[in-house]
C-alpha cells in the first residue's frame, strides 16, 4: 500500500523542463488572487511575514538583483533593436536637371549717324586745316549689344599731345540738343582739355539690353580769340565709350542693386605722366597704349588701374614698377589686365613691392608681373597683407615671396615660374614660391595653378622654400614642372629649413609634410 500510495504521490506531480521553474498546478481564481496579495506583500516588505535569516536576505537581495539586471538588459536590447529597425516609409523622388550657370554679356557699340564706328581707323574728326571760328561735328549715341543692362559714359581722352601747344584749351566741345552748326545761343560744354583730361562726358547713362541711346550733336569749334601761337599746333584724342554693368537685373534673392557700385568712371590714360595726375585724383585709369614711367609707380589708397593688355614698363635705372610702402592708412590695389614689366637684369629687382604697410589688399585678374628678381614681393615689417591673384603669370628669379607674418594669399589658375640664370654659387640655390624667415602663421593656396621651377646651370631651383614656422601651403589641383618634365607631389623638389615645427604642405588633401 505504501508504495503504491508513494506511487500515486509522484504520478501526481507535474513534469518539469531541465533549467525552468516547475509549470504551476491549475488554481482557483480566489487561489490566484491571495498569491497575488501575498507576492505583493512579500515585494514590499510587509510585517506580517516573519523575519528572514541573514543568509536567506542574502539570497533573496542577489536573486532580485539578478532580476533587475536581466530586466536593465532587456530595455537596453530592446532600444537597440528599435534603433535598428528598418521603417517602411512611402518615398519619393523629382529631379530638376538641365540646370546651368550661363554669364551674360556686356557688349556695346559706338554709333555716328547710325553706324557702327567702334574700332574704326577712320577719325570721325580729321580736319588738317584748324582756324579761329572754323567748327565741325557729327551725331554720336550708343547701343547695347550684350544681354546684361549697362551704364555707359561717352568721352575724350587723350592722345599723342606732344605738339599741341595748348591748343586743347581753346577747342571749345558744344553738345546740342539740335542738328546742325552751333548758334549764337548754344553755349559750349567746356574745351577739349576738359573732357579729354576725363574731367567731363558727352553722355552717360543706362541702357537695357538691346537698345539704343539717344543721339548727341557733338561739335567742336575753335575759340575764334584764339592767337598766333597755336599755328602748326596738333593735338591728337580719341572717342572713348565705357561701360560697366547696370543695377537692373535681379539675383536670386530679389535683389536689384547688387551691382551698383560697378564703377564706370575710368580716366584714359597714355602716359606716365597722365596715369600718376589721373591716380593723385582718386580717379580709376584705364590704359590706352603700353605706358613707360619716368619714375617707379608709388601707390596709396583705392587704386583701380584697367590695362586693357597693356603694359606699364620699368623707368630706366630703377628697380621695379610698382611700390607700395610706409603707408600707415588701408592700401587697396584692383589690377586688371595689366602686364608688369620689371627690369630684364640687375640685383634685387621687382616687379611690385610692399614694405612697411599697416594694411594691403592686392586683387589682380588676367595681369602678368615679371623681374629678374622677384616678380611679386611682400617685403618685411608688413601688418596685414592679403593677396588675390587669379589668371596671372608670376615671372622671376623667385615669382612670388614673402618676409611679412600673417601673410595671406591666393592664387587661383595662375602660371608661377622661376628660373634660376644667376651666377654658379653656393648662395644662389633659390625657390620659385619663398616664405622667409620672418613670415611664420603665413597661410598660401594655390589653385589649378601650374608652378615651375627651371635650372640653367648648377645652382639648384626649387618649386617651394619654407624657412619658418607655422606656415600652411595648400595646393589644389595644381601641375608642378621641374626643368621641363612634370613631377608628381612625391618628386617635387620642395626646401625646408631645419628644426621647423606646425608646417603643413596639403597637396590634393594630403599633408606631405605629416
């Protein structure tokens, strides 16, 4: 009996799984709810349960940190698989293609009686046989061929006067507002020496796209008080017709005048002379012929100088073209179109210099600066010096260097070349781009720039010489040529003073000095 009633007590219990608690017997909903309460008292630790010996606290405490452990990884496994998941939401996508960046053009016409005459070698005023009272004119206007609206100013400028013995100043300049010759009641504008010094226009005004300005009665007459002194007398000018861009269009952002300040007001010049009063002025010049200087070019303040490919040449016997120094006020230089010729031969020559300047901005567009020497060069003891050069040819012993700290420029698709053709020497190793011992913190870039460096002999010519601290040379897309051949940044002959510290030379992104 006992061993079938032992029997019948273990056929009464329920299996269990290998590793889980024991699977509960079926309970009565009233049997559900006291073990409710009851669990409820024990989590909360009532009085009514007698007082667990040290050892079972012991275990009860680590089962229940067990427990909030494996809860603590449950969320955490939890936000990770929700910060995993994939949503499903509804896309789509449009594309606006075809976009394109297209420059507008600005492009007028000089017009007499109707015709085109821009370019023309046929003087609209060429009378031989000048007299006191003799008089002659012609209808001129304007008309804008480009796609861009333009500002324009219609004048004189100046010549070959050589010979002119004054007469300019008593060729009177009457603009009419009806055909024919001038009237006792028509009063001149001024003399010819007032408009072709730039002082006065014509005409001048705004033009939209294709359209055409009124015409002028241009006539100039000689004052008929005029004396002896200006027989044989020849003064040669031009018609000059500017134009700049208007503030007409719109930007992207609505905004109309971002244009405004396009300035049209050059003054023509032609000679040394002509281009040092015209800057003295405050005026912009713009270059008419090929200009040599009867002294080195010293600049100050806001100078605009548009060379139109011209070129300003070296006086004979100095050592350089352009200078710029001890100016305690902001130095702002916009070169256009200029070419630089700095002396062919000689010690230490330049084509443009800065020394001693509390402030220099250099902004220089399609120019082209040579010297036997240094072509452009920022001398020492300058506060703030910063260079924007684009589309320009560095031409030198040394194309560009600098001795300032600080320093900071940009070359953007420009030619530097330096050729070594000094004397065979130990001191005569040179570099094409130099940062001196004095310009440490110099920051230089250069973009889609081509710099070359040649040897003519044994001295040898580097493509970059550092000689200070803290310097960043940064080249994008550059080509380097060394004697001819194209070199990689690997083969690149580079210079660098010892025990310098923080340089870096980043070529296409990757510091090959790291």
């Amino acid at each position: 009996m006992r061993r079938k009633a032992r029997r019948r007590m273990r056929g009464n219990r329920r299996p269990t799984l290998r590793g889980r608690a024991p699977i509960p017997s079926r309970r009565t909903s009233r049997e559900r709810g006291e073990a409710l309460i009851r669990d409820c008292a024990l989590r909360a630790g009532d009085a009514l349960h007698p007082k667990r010996s040290d050892k079972e606290e012991s275990h009860m405490e680590t089962t229940n940190n067990r427990k909030l452990i494996a809860s603590a990884a449950l969320i955490v496994a939890s936000v990770a698989l929700l910060l995993g998941l994939t949503f499903a939401w509804f896309t789509d996508t449009a594309a606006n293609k075809g976009n394109k960046i297209q420059a507008g053009t600005l492009q007028v016409a000089l017009l007499e009686n109707g015709a085109d005459i821009g370019g023309s070698p046929d003087p609209v005023f060429d009378h031989n046989l000048w007299e006191p009272g003799y008089s002659t004119g012609t209808a001129l206007a304007v008309r804008n061929d480009g796609t861009l609206a333009v500002k324009y100013k219609l004048g004189f400028q100046f010549g070959d006067m050589g010979q002119s013995k004054g007469i300019e100043r008593v060729i009177d300049v009457y603009v009419l507002d009806h055909d024919g010759a001038v009237t006792d009641a028509d009063v001149p504008a001024g003399t010819l020496a007032e408009f072709a010094d730039g002082s006065k226009a014509l005409a001048e005004g705004d033009l939209a796209p294709g359209a055409t300005s009124d015409a002028v009665n241009v006539v100039l007459k000689m004052n008929a008080g005029a004396g002896n002194e200006y027989q044989g007398a020849v003064a040669n000018f031009d018609i000059l017709l500017t134009a700049t861009q208007a503030p007409s269009e719109t930007d992207g952002f609505g905004n109309s005048d971002y244009d405004k300040d396009a300035a049209v007001d050059f003054a023509p010049v032609s000679d040394g002379e002509g281009l040092k009063k015209a800057l003295e002025s405050g005026k912009s010049v713009s270059l008419e012929q090929d200009v040599v200087l009867g002294e080195v070019l010293k600049l100050e303040g806001d100078v605009v100088i548009q060379g139109n490919g011209n070129a300003l040449v070296v006086p004979d016997g100095a050592d350089r073209v352009i200078d710029v120094s001890n100016a305690s006020e902001p130095v702002n230089i916009t070169l256009s179109g200029v070419d630089v010729k700095g002396p062919d031969s000689g010690s230490y020559t330049r084509g443009m210099s800065f020394y001693g300047n509390a402030e220099v901005r250099l902004t220089m567009d399609d120019c082209s600066v040579s010297a036997s020497s240094y072509a452009l060069n920022v001398a020492s003891e300058n506060k703030n010096v910063d260079l924007t050069v684009k589309n320009t040819v560095l031409d030198g012993w040394c194309a560009f260097q600098t001795w300032s700290p600080n320093t900071r420029a940009t070359f953007d698709n420009c030619t530097l070349i330096g050729t070594n053709d000094k004397s065979e020497g130990p001191s005569n190793g040179f570099s094409t781009v130099v940062i001196n011992e004095d310009a440490g913190g110099s920051a230089i870039e250069f973009l889609n720039c081509r710099i070359e460096a040649v040897e003519t002999n044994s001295n040898a010519q580097t493509l970059l010489s550092i000689r200070s601290n803290d310097n960043t040379v940064t080249c994008t897309g550059c080509t380097f040529v060394y004697n001819g051949e194209t070199v990689g940044s690997e083969d690149a002959p580079i210079h660098r003073y010892d025990n310098l510290s923080g340089n870096k030379l980043i070529i296409d992104g990757v510091d090959v000095l790291a």
